[in-house]
C-alpha cells in the first residue's frame, strides 16, 4: 500500500510523490556546489541528502500527509501547499465509525 504525499519546503516543494504507508521519514538527493560550469569533468557537484518528516494533517473531514524538511514544519510554507492544486491529489477522505 501507499500514500500520496504532499512536500512543504525543500527540493520537491509542491509536489507530491506516492510514499510506502510504513515510512515515516523520506530522503530525497538535492545537487549542492555549482551546477553551472558547462564542462562536467570540472564540476564539482555534488549532492546531499535532504530528510523530510511526514505527518498528517487533518482538514474538513479530509486527511493530507505533508513532507517537511528538518524537525518542525514552517507554517507558512505548509499552508502555501495546502491551498495548491497538489493538495487535492493528497487528500483522502477521513473514514470514522459516524461515517461507514
């Protein structure tokens, strides 16, 4: 199984990625160094690993799941995405007991 993915922040920033549903944390390689020197034998581009927190965030009898960059989310960006078209795709209803 697996979940769709909406990423707040960092390299894949409004975008979403299906996720397996056991993962709680994803990495994702981000090229560091200077990615504009034509000649590939005289770059020294390198990458580093970004590593993304996922939690869920319950809105309107809808559940998203939010990949954030570092320990705690930026508000600011987590609401940019929310109210991006990625976030409908990311979004599964909520299934209680009041609602078979």
């Amino acid at each position: 199984m697996s979940r769709t993915v909406l990423f707040a922040g960092g390299p894949l920033h409004g975008r979403t990625r299906a996720i397996d549903d056991h993962v709680r944390y994803f990495y994702v390689p981000e090229p560091c160094g200077d990615p504009y020197v034509l000649d590939p034998s005289e770059s020294d581009l390198q990458f580093r690993q970004v590593a993304y927190s996922l939690f869920r965030f319950a809105v309107c009898g809808r559940i998203v799941w939010i990949g954030y960059p570092g320990t705690t989310p930026d508000d600011g960006l987590v609401f940019e995405v929310l109210t991006s078209d990625g976030a409908k795709q990311a979004s599964n209803v909520w299934k209680t007991s009041a609602h078979p």
